[in-house]
C-alpha cells in the first residue's frame, strides 16, 4: 500500500510539472559566438557543443557572428525566441564592457540575456614584437614614459578587454596610448609580429603559441600566478603593477524570459560538459581556466563585472559611439 501511494504521489508530480521540464529539449540548439573560426571563443564554443550533443541528446550547432567585438552576436541571442534553444556564447566585452561604452547599444544585457553558467577564464598577456627592445615591463614603462608619442597598441575591437587593458595600464603608469582596432583578431596579430603597432594585451590561448614560435614577446601577465605554459613571464604584481589584473570570461547566455526549467536542464550539462576529463583537458591546453559555474554564481559574477568596467570605462572617459 505505500508503494503504491508513493507511486501514485510521483505520477501526480510529473504531471504537475511543466512541459518544458520534460521535454526539453526536443530539437537542435544553437550557439552563437561573436568571433571567427578557430579563435579562442570559437574553440571554447566548438568543445562543449560537441559534449552538449552526447548529453542533450540534440545537436548544438556553433554560428559564428563575428564583429563588433562580439556585439553581433550577443545582439542576436538577446532578440532571439526565450525558448532555450538560441544560445550565446558571451563574454567581459559585449556584456560586461559594451554597456558603458555604447550610448546606443543596440542591446541591453542586463534586462534582455539571462546567465547560465560561467564556463572558462583566460588571462591577459601583454606582448611586444620579438624585434623589441624592451625585454621586460620595467624597461617598455620607461621607453614609453620617455617617448614623446603614445604607445600604440593593438586591440580586437575600440571597447574590448585588450583595449581598456592598455587603457589601465597606461593609466597605471603614466603614460598615453594610442589604441588601433583591428576588426579580425588575425589581422592585429600579423601586425604585431610585423611590428606595425608596439604592444598588445592577448589571451593566454592567442599569446602562448606566438611566444613559444618566438614571433612575439611576452613581458608580464594579468594571472593571480604565473602561468603553466609560460612559466619564465612573471605577472603583473610580481612586476609592480598589482591593479593591472583583469582577465577575459566567457560564460553561456540566453534570452531573458526563458522558462526557468529549460535555464536549470541546460546549467547543469553545460556544468556536466566542462566538467568532463577529455573536454576539461582541451580547454586547460587551449589556456583556459574551466570552471562551469551555477546560473546564480554566474549571474552575481556578471552583475560585478559590469560595475567593475563601467567604473574603469568612466575613468577612461572613452565612448566608442
């Protein structure tokens, strides 16, 4: 008899719950990541759809939207159906950044994204061309102090980690930069190399292959600790300059007013996702951190990084539009 009661007591509940809840999801997903194939983002969004299939039991297709520093395609998923099944990959520029530096953000992403979960961090590294003369942090300050033009530094976009990176640095300092946007993060690479700009912040993923190739230099990096995969290049606090910590997130979004049963089903593969050896380790070899956070951790973590930009944009006095 109490078998059959509890019985009973289940079938109720699962009939009270919502469709979503028990059907989701019943058709391909969509992930969209604002930058171009083979970029950092795009191998982040490239690996966890590929485990997000096996669990989901769906395809999980990646639409890369580049431009705009990601704004295009966070500007898709924000207007996209709250269904659960278009999906941004988003990170610290078009969320946390782009709202203070664009007076006509096409999008708001604190009334129109909802986090899931926070999926990996990368770290900043500031590189110079492997023909510079400054060998270290100590030696580019002072070679930048004593010129009498500013610095040029590369950026992937006017708004973008990289370019408020220098901003604070420059800051930090006592020095002017120059920023030169490049649409394509290859493009400000081959330039770097070459030597048309002086100087640039870039991910651990992006700046590790070129340091190891001995095509660019790394001079200090913006981790906590010094780096794995480059161990010789001391960081930031070792080098003085302890409030030159900023590091790039990227975490999973979708559009606002998604059912909360589907927001909850897709935290905890995603979560699932990165958590699994293989992915983790492709990731950790990419230079990420991998974390796969709760949809509450990564809301309060994007809410702070929006303060946090918005102080350091209003500091700069920079407006992109």
């Amino acid at each position: 008899m109490h078998r059959r009661t509890l019985l009973a007591a289940a079938l109720m509940l699962a009939a009270a719950l919502p469709a979503t809840a028990q059907t989701f999801p019943d058709r391909p997903l969509k992930l969209a990541v604002g930058f171009p194939p083979g970029t950092g983002p795009d191998v982040v969004a490239r690996t966890l759809g590929q485990r997000l299939e096996a669990l989901l039991k769906q395809p999980v297709v990646v639409d890369n939207r580049p431009g705009a520093g990601g704004q295009i395609a966070a500007q898709m998923t924000a207007k996209s159906p709250p269904d659960g099944y278009g999906l941004l990959l988003g990170e610290v520029g078009s969320i946390a950044i782009a709202p203070a530096a664009y007076s006509k953000l096409p999008y708001d992403p604190a009334r129109e994204l909802v986090a899931v979960s926070e999926v990996v961090r990368s770290d900043f590294v500031l590189v110079v061309p492997a023909s510079a003369k400054s060998a270290d942090v100590k030696a580019f300050i002072e070679a930048a102090r004593a010129g009498g033009d500013r610095v040029n530094f590369a950026t992937f976009g006017a708004g973008t980690p990289g370019h408020f990176g220098a901003e604070v640095l420059a800051e930090q300092a006592g020095f002017r930069i120059e920023p030169v946007h490049y649409r394509a993060t290859g493009d400000a690479i081959t330039a770097l190399v070459a030597g048309d700009v002086q100087a640039a912040f870039v991910t651990t993923a992006l700046a590790v292959p070129q340091v190891k190739g001995g095509k660019l230099r790394a001079l200090a990096t913006t981790a906590g600790t010094r780096l794995p995969q480059l161990p010789e290049v001391p960081t930031f606090a070792e080098a003085g300059w302890p409030k030159v910590d900023f590091s790039a997130w990227f975490a999973v979004f979708a559009p606002a007013g998604t059912p909360p049963a589907a927001l909850d089903a897709l935290n905890r593969q995603i979560v699932a996702a990165v958590q699994t050896p293989e992915v983790r380790q492709k990731l950790q070899d990419a230079g990420f951190s991998v974390l796969g956070t709760s949809r509450a951790d990564a809301e309060r973590m994007t809410r702070a990084e929006a303060a946090r930009w918005a102080a350091v944009v209003k500091a700069t006095g920079f407006k992109a539009d």
